[in-house]
C-alpha cells in the first residue's frame, strides 16, 4: 500500500512516519517511560522529513548520557563520541563537509559542564551546524548528579539539602557567546518544538535550540514531582506564561522563560569565510612565485 500522501503548498509531500527515519532492529528503546528525549527526537525527525533532508545527507553526532544515545536510534550517519566533545567532533564533521547538514544532540550536563569550552566557541565561531540541547536538568544516565541547569532548591544525589547554585540560562549564554541562531521550547508543545527545530535547520550559520525535557525516574521521583503525565503537563502550567502565574506558586521551572526562536542573525558563516580566506592567501601566494 502507498504511503498517504498529504499537499503542502503547491508540493505533494508524502506523510510523516517516524519509521522510516530509525533504525528499527534498535527497538526496544532505552528510554524510561514518559521521558522527554524521545519527543524530542520524534520532532527532529518530523522537521528532516518536512525539509525533505536526504538521510545520506543527515550527520548526526552525539557525546554520552541519556541524551547522547539518542543517535544511535537514527538511520543516516551517526557518531557516538566522549562525553562533552560531540560539537568538537561535528565542527571538524561541518568544516570539512559542508554539504551535510550536521547535527549534535547533547544534554546539559555534555554540554554546558564538560563540553562548556567547546559549547562557547562554537558559538563563537558560527560554523554551519545545528545544536540541540535536552535540557533535563540532571545527569539522568550517570547516578543523577546536580547539573549546570538544575533548578535552585532541587534535589539530586549530590545536592541532598536542594541545590544551592543558579543555573545556567544555556540561551542566553549562546547568545552572548554569538550563535546565530538561538531557539528554546518544550517537550509537550511537539508542532512548536518541530517548527524551532526546523528554523535551526534551515539557518546559515550555528544554530541553539534548548529543548525542555524531563527525566521522570532520575529528577521527578525524587523531587515528588508527580507521574510523567503530570510533569509534562507543568510545562504547560508553569513554563509557557499562565493568566494566572501571580497567583499559583510554581515549584517546577520559572514560567517567565521565553521560548520559540529568540534571536536570529545573519553573521558570515565561519566555513565560507574560512575557504574564502584560505583561497585569498593560496592566490597571493601563488602571485609571488609567479614575480619571483
């Protein structure tokens, strides 16, 4: 039977159909129930499929936790690599092969604490690729440790009083660090999480999309959090702005984080300006052996 077959503007696009985007001799998967990183890898399918991205053409890296096995789970190029390293690893991927669209899935732990060095200049440097970062707030796969973006007052294994650090706002840090591109959105809005997942896509340049996940065995057990549905639907309740968020205490996230696509630039992109500049130099040096 032939796949369904839906219009998009004046295009014929087939259906989207998860299946055909995973490597299927992975199932089961090992995610734990109602854990967000399987949304989210759901809608960055969704958004290769509607871009009509080539799976040939598709690199996808990752580095370790809950969020690096996410790759493993795709049917295009993958790359597992050590913790912290994964946009390391793609920006040599990017540099080198331009015409893949390169993607990192990480969490924030790989991200923002090991891989916090690689994360900024890769900001800085603007190179074509796209970032996702599941933002879970806890190292779900390594025995649940506080993380750079765990919420004052939680629990973790290493913070049993609560946590008493601020945590990192990763958008506002790649904006500053001069992505360009910055995206954030939730697990339970997936059309919303697809179409930034998208956008960062499609952009020229180095693309952040922080996706606020939830780790239901790890975090919300052991903050009484409530069942998976129930934490899914606090996003809803506590992190898109509410009527009534003066008036309802909000013990999960800070419902006055922004989300969709935050910023958006068209700085030069650091490939193309670094063949071009690598051209000017051959040239002039090609120009003095010729005079000499």
């Amino acid at each position: 039977m032939n796949d369904p077959i839906v219009l998009e503007g004046n295009a014929a696009v087939e259906e989207f159909d998860v299946r055909k985007y995973i490597r299927l001799q992975m199932m089961p998967h090992f995610l734990c129930p109602g854990c967000g990183h399987g949304i989210a890898l759901r809608a960055l399918l969704w958004a290769v499929h509607e871009l009509g991205i080539d799976k040939d053409r598709l690199a996808v890296v990752s580095g370790i936790g809950c969020a690096g096995r996410l790759s493993a789970y795709i049917d295009a190029n993958t790359f597992h690599v050590t913790h912290g390293r994964p946009l390391a690893f793609a920006s040599g991927l990017a540099l080198v092969r331009p015409d893949l669209h390169v993607v990192v899935i990480t969490g924030d732990g790989d991200c923002l604490a090991i891989g916090g060095n690689h994360f900024i200049h890769t900001c800085r440097r603007n190179l074509k690729l796209t970032c996702l970062m599941l933002n879970n707030e806890v190292y779900g796969m390594t025995g649940g440790q506080v993380s750079p973006t765990t919420s004052e007052t939680r629990i973790t294994t290493t913070t049993q009083l609560g946590n008493a650090e601020p945590h990192f706002d990763a958008c506002a840090l790649a904006a500053a660090a001069g992505a360009g591109f910055v995206g954030r959105e939730v697990t339970h809005h997936v059309p919303k999480l697809k179409d930034v997942m998208r956008a960062a896509l499609e952009h020229p340049g180095f693309a952040f999309v922080e996706v606020m996940s939830d780790c239901t065995e790890i975090f919300g057990r052991k903050n009484d959090m409530g069942s998976s549905p129930e934490m899914i639907l606090r996003q809803k309740s506590e992190i898109r702005p509410s009527a009534y968020r003066d008036t309802v205490e909000t013990p999960f996230r800070p419902n006055t984080l922004p989300t969709g696509v935050l910023m958006c630039n068209e700085r030069p992109e650091y490939g193309a300006a670094y063949r071009q500049y690598a051209q000017t130099v051959k040239s002039a040096g090609d120009g003095k052996q010729k005079r000499g």
